[in-house]
C-alpha cells in the first residue's frame, strides 16, 4: 500500500528553468511533508519541508507547495542549476508518528 | 560532528550467511532509524529507537532480522541467513526526539549472492 507516491520516474529539464516536482498522497492523517535530495553513494539530504497548516514554503531558489485538498505536493526549483541534478524523494509524517513513509523518488537531470 | 557514520559501506555475503551493519548516530539525538531501500524504491522503514528502547518495528522486519542500541548511543542490525531478497541498501538516520527531520547515513550497501 504505497500512500506516498510521486508518479514521474524521470524529469530532465534544461538549466536555468524552473524544475516541478510532483507526490501525491493518500492519507489525509500527514501532518507534515519533506523533500530530501540523494546524490549517488550518499544517503538522503533534507531539503526543505512543510506543515500541513501552510500551503507554501519557501527556502532561496527551493518553495513546496501543498493543496491539501487534492493531496498534493509538489516541489520548485528556480533557476534549476547542474548540482540539482539528484533523484529526489518527497516523504509525510503521521502527528504523533515517529517514522517518515517515502515515496519511490524521481531521477532530475539539469541539462546545459 | 562527523554525521551519521554507517559501518561497512559495502558487504558482499553468500546465501545463508549472517551480516551485521552499525549505526553511529549524531550525539546529542536520542532517536535512530532504520531503513532499507531497494532500487527504484524509495526508503522503507524498519524500526527505530528511542535511546535504548525499541520502539516500533515494521512488519517488513521478518524474525530473520534484529536490531539493538544497546547503550543508547550506537546500533546494530544483524541479518540472520540471507537471502537474495535482502539485497539493498541499509539506511541509518537519526534525530532528536519529537523532530521532523531525519538527518540519514551513507548507507550501507548488502549484496547477496
């Protein structure tokens, strides 16, 4: 039972243009949402997160938004530069839960 | 602080064999996570500690598999009889009690032939 799902493998996009990335969940018991990044042979990096209160976020060129009612969330990246290039996860937590649910994460590619 | 330290980075084992990965968490947080992730997959929750004790496990965690911290600090996860399905990358990741964020390992990367 995947709850946190981002649907898009792959996203390849051309540097200085704005990056989207998408999640989609299914438990509106999440509280809480994080984007982590993951370069090869490292493990996960947090990179910003929100709080099911807001429906925006902001961090320099990062900003999540979240629609609750649709049950989404989705992930800017503006101007997209080559060390962006990452597979990104989007991750929720439970109020009162101590473990983050993941989803499959997507590949981004930052072409010059 | 060095971060999350996960020892070994890499272990290559036969079918049956018995594994052991640690954990060294940041110092000052009480909470330590486990992980597991396979490719194409997104980080799946094994268990996780709060100082000592366990407290939670996923039903992902068969009898094959235990994890101890057992002075609070440090933690072992120990893989009884492999399989080849447990081949993956084991994700360690710590933080203080009642944070969000989880600040993760490098992993430690299983393959068993």
């Amino acid at each position: 039972d995947q709850q946190v799902k981002q649907n898009s493998p792959s996203l390849s996009v051309q540097e200085g243009r704005i990056s989207i990335l998408n999640c989609d969940y299914t438990n509106s018991m999440f509280d809480y949402f994080l984007w982590y990044k993951k370069y090869p042979a490292e493990g996960p990096t947090f990179l910003i997160s929100i709080s099911s209160i807001k429906d925006k976020n902001e961090d320099g060129r990062f900003t999540v938004f979240l629609n609750k009612s649709a049950k989404h969330l989705s992930l800017h990246i503006v101007p997209s530069q080559p060390g962006d290039s990452a597979v990104y996860f989007c991750a929720a937590s439970l109020q009162g839960a101590q473990k983050l649910v993941f989803g499959q994460g997507t590949r981004l590619t930052i072409n010059p | 602080d060095t971060g999350v330290s996960q020892d070994p980075r890499h272990k290559i084992t036969k079918r049956g064999q018995n594994v052991t990965f640690r954990c060294d968490p940041i110092s000052e947080h009480n909470r330590l996570y486990w992980y597991r992730q396979t490719l194409g997959q997104g980080p799946e929750f094994l268990t996780y500690f709060q100082n000592e004790a366990q407290l939670e496990k996923s039903r992902l965690l068969s009898d094959r598999f235990s994890a101890e911290r057992p002075k609070g600090s440090f933690s072992t996860l120990e893989i009884q009889r492999t399989e080849q399905g447990d081949s993956a990358m084991y994700l360690c990741a710590s933080s203080p009690a009642g944070a969000n964020v989880l600040t993760f390992g490098a992993g430690s990367r299983l393959t068993v032939l």
